[in-house]
C-alpha cells in the first residue's frame, strides 16, 4: 500500500509542477469563454446587411414590409422595372429587386406565384426566408381584412402565454424555461468535460505505461514494488490531477457565478436617457444575472458529489482498461485495435445523453445511467435535470463493483504483458493471461 501511495505521489508532482499544468489550468475557463466569444464574432462576422429595391405594382406592400438592420426594403417606381432590372449587374452598392406583380380579382396565389427577386449576389439563405416571411404577413393581413377581422381581435387570438411550471419534487419550485436551458447547457458541458477527460488522462496512462515498457525502465521498477502496485499508482496519480484541475475549475465557476448573481442584481432596471446601445449591453448583463441566479439555484452539493464520484469511478475503470492495453502491446499503432473497446461504451453514452433534454427521465436515460460502461457520463448529463436518490446510490454501487472487477482483470493482464517484448499480443493470448 505504501509503495501505491509513493508512485502515486510521484506521477501526481511529476505533472503539477510543469508550468503547462498551471497555466492550463488557470486560463482553461478564460479560453473557453475566449473560444465562445471567438465563435459567436465569426457568426458576427458572417452576418450581411442587403439592400433590396422593392417593385409594387398593387401598393399593397408600402409601410407593410419594414427594413431591419440586417434587411432594407427601398421601394420604387413601378415604371423603373427594367431599368433597375438592367443595371443591377453593375450596382455593387444593391443586392436585388423584389417584383411584386399585379393582384387580379383578388387572387393572392397567382401573385404569390408570379412573384420575383432579381439578385445581383448570391444572398443568405436566412435573408431570403424573411422576404417570404414579410411577404406572407402582408398577404396574410390583407386576407384577414376580407374576412372583416380586425388586426387587434387577431392578435388576442394568437396572444401566447408562458406556461408555469411547478416542480413539486423540488419544493414546488418554478421550473422556467430558462432554468431548463441552463439545465441543458450544464448538463451536456458536464457530460463533454467528463467524455474528454476519460479519454484524454486514460490516453496517457496507456502512453506512460507504454514508454516505460519500451525503455526497459520497467524491469528496474518491479524489481522493488509489485505490478499491480505499479499500475494502480499510475492510474491514481493521473486520477490525482485531473480531480485537482477539477476542484480549481468548479470553485472558479461557482465563485462567477456568485459575483455575476450580486454584481449586477443591484443595478436599477430603468436607466434614464439610456441609449440603445446601452440598453442593449444592459439587457445582456441582466440576462447574465438570471443564468447565475438560475445556476445558484440549482443543488450544487448534488451535483459536484455526483460528478466527482462518477468522474473518479469511471475514470479509474477506463484508465484500468488503458493501462492494460499499454502493457499488452509494444508500439501506438497496436493500441489502435483495443482502444476501440474503451471508446465505443463512452461514445454511446455521450450520444445517448443529447435525448435528455426531452425525456431526462425516459427508459433510456434511466438504463444509460444505470450500465456502469455508459454511467460516468450518462449519470452526470441527467444530474441537473434531478435523479432519485435511490438510482444514483445504485448505479454507484453498480459501477463501484465493476470497476474493482476491471481492476483485478487489468492487474492479472499487466502483471504478464509490462514484461512481454516482441510479441504482438491477440484477444486469445490476453484471456490466457487473465485464466493464468
């Protein structure tokens, strides 16, 4: 036990002390919102304003299609058509020319079908959407006109209303529909982080197993602790650091969270002589406080105690599996053939999970979180949603079994394969390891 505790000290400080360690882990949320932002500017970026002069034969149209800052409607003289039509390849400063035909005997299809747009560009899919939809709005209006309804007894027909929501599991607490998209955002980055994370920190158990059987350096190691010991303290060690980038992580979140939630829920909601812009920015810090309010909410006990427990479990089974396909094979490329086992379960799981969002509670979210190969990241996507206390204890239970399972398996196969040179290892010799 003590010679566990050494080599997991050592691989613990071996990877804390390097200063990529530091910064990554101090910048990683900075970068990640750094990478979001990048994100969201190239979609910016990407955006186009066009400008579309707009022929109307009916007048029906006029003060009816308005302009956006994404679209301008200028309309013109109905007589100017083919002009306009004929220098539109040489207008850089025009995008193309909306020609709304006449309206004959009060047939809307015909005009909708005999309708054009002239472009100069290709334009957006998105911008030609919203002609449609203006157009459509207008026609749609005109027709309710016919009908002798007026726009104000239509829109209280069509006036929508916000369903409450009381959850009675949960103190009867209002479940809002932006606390059930904060639920969602947090449970797929909990899920991603975990997915990641097992693969990644599993991946280089499997390497560091594998340099050191290929240096030779392993033969001076089990000379003074045994190969199990050897293996568990690499495993721990790994597992060590991850929890510790982990830790840094939740308390820097939770720490926004709550100076987002009491930084800005003091500010006055009406700002006189506010400007647009500003009004603007002061939308976007407010939403803000609602998702901090909406995350502080939440039972983060709950919530971190289950992703640690089930990060801890399922990254110590996976790496397991890692550290015994590193002693079983003697170069990267071998892995390839095994580390397929490991993914496969993980992949499911995580792809499985994106159907909680509509059903958290559902046959499958139940049994993805309760198979321990499917579990680590499956249980951690439904926690936001709220988990009975009996499924979590057991499917730790469940996957605390199968993980001490994969630990006796792996040892028995890293105990023959850290020694093994030259031989490139198959399924039949590896059962033969573990029978032995």
């Amino acid at each position: 036990m003590n010679h566990i505790f050494l080599i997991t000290k050592r691989e613990f400080l071996t990877q804390v002390k390097k200063k990529s360690f530091v910064i990554l882990t101090l910048l990683a949320p900075l970068l990640l919102i750094g990478f979001g932002s990048v994100i969201g500017l190239m979609f910016k970026a990407n955006e186009s304003h066009s400008i579309i002069e707009v022929v109307d034969k009916n007048g029906l149209f006029k003060n009816h299609l308005k302009s956006t800052d994404k679209l301008d409607y200028v309309f013109v003289p109905a007589a100017d058509e083919k002009a306009k039509v004929n220098t539109l390849k040489n207008n850089e400063s025009l995008d193309g020319i909306l020609i709304l035909p006449e309206l004959q005997n009060g047939n809307y299809e015909q005009l909708l079908n005999n309708t054009r747009l002239v472009i100069n560009n290709k334009i957006g899919f998105d911008t030609k959407q919203k002609i449609v939809s203006d157009i459509n709005e207008v026609i749609k209006k005109e027709k309710i006109k016919k009908l002798g309804i007026a726009e104000s007894q239509l829109d209280n027909l069509d006036k929508a209303f916000t369903l409450k929501t009381i959850n009675v599991s949960e103190n009867n607490k209002e479940d809002s529909d932006l606390a059930f998209g904060v639920k969602s955002v947090l449970s797929m980055l909990l899920m991603y982080v975990t997915f990641m994370f097992i693969i990644i920190y599993g991946v280089r158990v499997m390497r560091s197993v594998l340099e050191e059987k290929n240096n030779r350096v392993v033969e001076i190691i089990i000379s003074s602790v045994k190969p199990f010991e050897l293996m568990m303290g690499k495993i721990l060690g790994v597992t060590m650091v991850a929890l510790t980038q982990f830790v840094v992580w939740i308390t820097m979140s939770v720490v926004g969270a709550l100076v987002l939630n009491t930084g800005f829920s003091s500010i006055p909601k009406n700002i006189p002589g506010g400007s647009e812009t500003m009004m603007s920015k002061f939308d976007i810090l407010q939403m803000g406080t609602q998702i901090s309010h909406s995350l502080l909410e939440l039972n983060f006990p709950l919530i971190i105690f289950v992703f640690i427990v089930f990060f801890l479990l399922g990254y110590i089974f996976y790496s397991s599996i890692y550290a015994a396909i590193g002693s079983a094979v003697d170069n990267e490329t071998e892995t390839q053939q095994f580390t397929l086992f490991a993914i496969l379960p993980l992949m499911v799981g995580m792809y499985g999970s994106f159907t909680f969002m509509n059903n958290p509670d559902g046959p499958l979210g139940f049994w993805l979180s309760i198979i321990p190969f499917t579990s680590p990241v499956a249980m951690i996507a439904r926690i936001p949603y709220g988990v009975p206390a009996w499924q979590i204890a057991l499917s730790i239970v469940l996957l605390l079994g199968t993980t001490i399972f994969m630990i006796f398996l792996a040892g028995k196969i890293y105990r023959v394969g850290i020694l093994m040179y030259g031989n490139k290892a198959t399924l039949k010799e590896i059962w033969k390891w573990i029978k032995g």
